[in-house]
C-alpha cells in the first residue's frame, strides 16, 4: 500500500459505496485512493521512495537538439 502526503483532507468512496473522510497529513492508502488523490483531486503527492517520478505530468521532454 503507497502512503501519500494529504494536504488538504478529502472523502473517498471505498468500493464506490462505503465514503471515508482522509485527513491532512502520511496516510496509508489503497492504490486507487493514492491515484485518486495524486493524479484526479492533485491534494497529496507520494512519500518516499515511491515519488520517484518527479518530473510533472504532460512536461514535454528537453529536445534532442
């Protein structure tokens, strides 16, 4: 299970039915819910070793020039 750095809390609906209120702060999420909150909400980034990736989304590489 990744853990992430939340900075602003979020709900998140576990199996779509059961909502979950995660609070600010390392969490130990599922892999959806760090997607979730990474990639879709932009409220946490992953801790660790796991932040590997850096560079941002879309960032277009340096040309080969």
């Amino acid at each position: 299970m990744p853990t992430i750095i939340v900075t602003k809390p979020f709900p998140f609906a576990v199996d779509g039915n059961h909502v979950v209120h995660i609070e600010a702060g390392e969490q130990e999420v599922s892999e959806r819910c760090a997607i979730v909150a990474v990639d879709h909400l932009k409220v946490a980034a992953l801790a660790g070793k796991e932040a590997v990736n850096d560079r941002p989304r879309g960032s277009k590489k340096p040309s080969a020039r």
